[in-house]
C-alpha cells in the first residue's frame, strides 16, 4: 500500500508558532505575578479575607470549568476564530482588571480572565495539530509551546517584581495586552481555521454538568489544602464527584457527546492523560515547598528565589532537547519513560536535602526540571497525535482539564503531608518557655514561626528557627519522597503500557491533507 509523506510546516507555520507560545506563556505568568502584586493591592482595595482568596483562586476556577466546554466548542465554530475572541477578551478583562477600583470590581475581572484563558489553551495546542501534519516537526513545535510555560513560571516573578518596583499593582496585568493584541492582528495571516465537518451541536445540558462537576471539586479540593478537610469541602467534592457521573452517563447516550469516551480506551491517549496529571499532582504540591524554602529557609527575596529557579528552566530547556534529538532512535515511550525516570531521580536529591544545602536544593530542582520538561512534551504530543483532528481541542481541554485536578489534589495532598510533618516535629522540639498563641503560629507555618522568633530573645529565638527550618526540610524531603514514588511508577507503566509505540508512530498523512489550510 503506497503512502504520502506528510506535508512538512514552513516559515508561515514556524512563525505562528511563536504568535501562539506567547500567550501560553502571558498565561503562566499572570497567575504567578498576582501573587507578588497582593500586599499592594490589598493596601489599595482593602479585601476581606474571603474576598483576597477569590481573587486568587477564582481565575483557576473558571479556566478548571470552562476548559472542556470551550475545547469542544473550538472543534465546532472554528478554533482559530475562538482562540481569537478569547484574546480579545483576555485583553480587555486585563485592562478592567488593572484599573479595577473595588475588590468586587477585580474579582469578576479575575472571573472574565478564567472564562477567556479557558478558549486560549485547548485552541493553541490544538491548532498545532492541524499545522504541524510532520510527526517530527509537531513534537518539536509541542517542545516549544510545552517550554513556553516553563519560561513563563520561571520569569513571571523576575518580569512582576521590576513592574511592581516602578509602577502601581496594576501594571502586571498590563503585560498581557500587547500580547493578546499581537495574536489578535497576527492570527488571522498566520494560523489555520480548523472545524469539525461533523462536530453536531453543543450539548448546553453537558456543558452545565461539566461545570458542576469541576468547580465544586476544585474548590473543595482547595479548600482542604487552605484550611484542612471539613465538612463543607467533603460535601463540594461530593457534589462535583455526582455531577461528574451524570455527566458521564449523559455522554454515553448522546449522538454528539462533549467528550468522547471512546478516546480512553486508546493506551496512548489514556496512559499520557494519566502521567500529566500525575506530574502536575507532584509539581503544583513540591514546587509551593521548594519556593517557600528559597526564600525562607536560605533567606533570599523573591527576586533572587526567581533568580535561582533559572537553573531549573535551563534544564527544562536541555532536557526537551536531548528528548526531541533521542527519538530518531529510541522510541518514543522509552525516552519518555527515562525523561520521569529522572525526574523520580531529581526528587530522590531533594529528599536529601537540609536547611544548609542550598546547592543541593538548586541542582535537585534542575534535575526535576530538565526530567519534567522532557516528560510532558512527549505526554501532550502522545494526547494530542493520538486522537482525529477533529477531536484535537476537546482531547486538549480534557488533558489541561486533568492537570488541573492533577494540580490540585497536589497542592491538596502533598500541602497537607509536608505541613503535618513540619507541625508534628515542631511541636515536639519547641523550646520551653514560649507563650501559648506564640507556640501555636509557629507550629502552622515557617512564616509565623520565623515571626515568632522576631520577638523572642536571641538564644530562644535562634534556636525556634534551627528547629522550623529543618522540620519545614524534612516536610519537603518526605513529600519529595512521595513524588519520587508516583513518578517512579509513572515511568514503569509508561514503559510497559507504551512500548510498542515507534518514533514515527502516526499514520501517514493522506493526499487530500496536503492543503493544510484547506479546511475553513
């Protein structure tokens, strides 16, 4: 049987390319600078305390619940003309959001940022799909937009505190405008249109049941993490976990389901969804820890802790490349499956690592990195290349759907696991003599034990933080630990499970795809 060789992308694929990793990257970064810019904002609007956690979570929340509606809906009216719309809204809900003059003014800001980045993530991965037909080419181009995350996380805060050191709070939601207005005028010249011929029409009772499945269960999932399990988070997740059967069931009898169920009988696709999330599980739980013990452990600002973090995007940047470059000769699942090998191995470092290793600390995190980065470009282009083009968004949206339970249950479980193992030893080694309110702020958390020893004598207080700093170390080596474990596993089966794929595993592309802008 004779085949075509798949039509090769050239400088109008490559460039728009770069048009679409920008705001993947604006995406990572606007969560990551909120964070830097909330003592300034919350001098300037005055928030309670219920209202300063919207503003941080809610932004989560609604890219979690809108992202499987909006990749189906991408795959039926256009993915180019959705990812489009949701820039020109991500702009303006950034401009509304930067001049937001009330805590309820930047909340629903925040809401609007959730609903428009919820288009922008499944219709960039998969118009990638559609432009890079070349197995070879799409792997590296999904190495490309995968890094543009990475880079993103790393200089969010580097890029935040310049902006914060020069201008008002809101200036780091400025960022992103110039960008979005890139895509906007750029998109049309250099990015496909992309329908599903066949797509049907949107099931709205699906699209209401996946947000009630999702939100409730990332909010109760958060809310374990920020407060501990009670009865309301349980009853959220419940509620979510019910929502979530319904909705499985109603996809079931559906003619034109919002996701296809069949998709997860595909060991490609099912196997790659499973290791994402399980990487964003242990990233999202021990990134919160290692951060945390830059700064306060080894006593650097954030500046420098974002400083320090650069080795581990530089190793994120060679291990996607020794990971592209391997596979004209390795097959696929063994690269990935030695790229979370050393990952597993980065994070076996860690659990070594005490309050004075900070080198240690640095090259465990490049390690992790360069393993991590490796890991989910070969997993988002299994997820991606093993579905039908015209399921590519939908197969998108349910793969960052997973990363972000992934996320967090991470923050979640691991949170949980490394503040119980801080807190226990704490407890046990506190030294005598110390008021009552006082031992308990500093048992919760390093931070309200490191203020703690701000007002204790010198002798007391030096030896409070020896104790917090090296029960907050062994809180991070045992989660470490943990992540060590999952992804060690992750490996095995991915090994196993995936074996059989080749390097150049997708079927050839048939002559009638030579036109790669043919479908409008």
């Amino acid at each position: 049987m004779s085949h075509t060789q798949a039509p090769r992308a050239g400088l109008r694929e490559w460039t728009g390319l770069a048009v679409l990793a920008l705001p993947a990257m604006l995406i990572v970064m606007d969560m990551t600078v909120l964070h830097l810019a909330v003592p300034r904002l919350s001098a300037d609007l005055a928030p309670t305390s219920s209202q300063l956690l919207w503003i941080t979570d809610i932004y989560g929340f609604f890219v979690a619940g809108f992202l499987i509606t909006m990749g189906t809906l991408g795959d039926r009216t256009g993915r180019r003309r959705l990812l489009l719309i949701g820039a020109a809204a991500f702009a303006a809900a950034s401009v509304l959001a930067a001049y937001a003059d009330s805590a309820e003014m930047l909340i629903a800001a925040r809401a609007l940022l959730g609903l428009a980045g919820a288009t922008l993530m499944p219709s960039t991965l998969s118009l990638l799909r559609v432009m890079f037909l070349d197995e070879r080419q799409r792997t590296i181009a999904i190495s490309v937009w995968t890094l543009s995350f990475t880079i993103g996380a790393s200089i969010g805060p580097l890029v935040g505190g310049l902006m914060l050191e020069n201008f008002w709070w809101g200036s780091v939601f400025l960022m992103a405008v110039p960008v979005m207005v890139l895509l906007v005028i750029a998109g049309p010249a250099l990015l496909p249109e992309y329908r599903a011929d066949d797509a049907g029409r949107l099931d709205l009772i699906s699209s209401a049941l996946s947000l009630a499945a999702v939100l409730p269960a990332v909010y109760g999932i958060k809310e374990i993490a920020r407060a501990g399990v009670s009865l309301t988070a349980l009853l959220t997740i419940a509620a979510g976990l019910l929502a979530g059967w319904l909705f499985l069931h109603r996809q079931r009898r559906l003619a034109d389901p919002l996701i296809d169920l069949s998709l997860f009988r595909e060991a490609r696709f099912s196997v790659s969804l499973g290791t994402l999330a399980a990487l964003s599980f242990m990233m999202f739980g021990i990134n919160l820890f290692i951060v945390q013990s830059l700064q306060l452990v080894h006593g650097l600002s954030p500046l420098e802790a974002g400083l320090w973090t650069l080795p581990g995007s530089i190793g994120g940047v060679l291990g996607t490349v020794i990971a592209t470059s391997l596979l004209r000769v390795v097959r696929k699942a063994y690269v990935m499956a030695s790229a979370l090998g050393l990952a597993a191995a980065g994070l076996a470092l860690v659990t070594q690592v005490g309050p004075a290793d900070f080198a240690l600390l640095v090259t465990g995190l490049a390690v992790i990195s360069s393993g991590i980065a490796a890991a989910l470009n070969l997993g988002t282009d299994l997820v991606v290349s093993s579905v039908p083009e015209e399921r590519a968004s939908a197969a998108s949206a349910v793969s960052e759907t997973g990363n972000e339970f992934g996320g967090a249950l991470g923050l979640a479980v691991l949170g949980s696991v490394g503040t119980a193992v801080y807190s226990g030893q704490v407890r046990d080694e506190l030294p005598a003599g110390i008021p009552a309110e006082w031992a308990d702020s500093a048992t919760e958390t390093l931070a309200g034990a490191l203020e703690v020893v701000r007002r204790l004598p010198a002798a007391e207080g030096a030896r409070l933080a020896d104790v917090a700093r090296d029960a907050f170390s062994n809180g991070l080596a045992v989660i470490s630990g943990i992540g060590a474990v999952l992804i060690a596993v992750s490996a095995a089966v991915v090994a196993v499970k995936l074996r059989d794929l080749q390097s150049q595993d997708e079927p050839e592309a048939s002559p009638d795809s030579e036109d790669q802008y043919s479908r409008r």
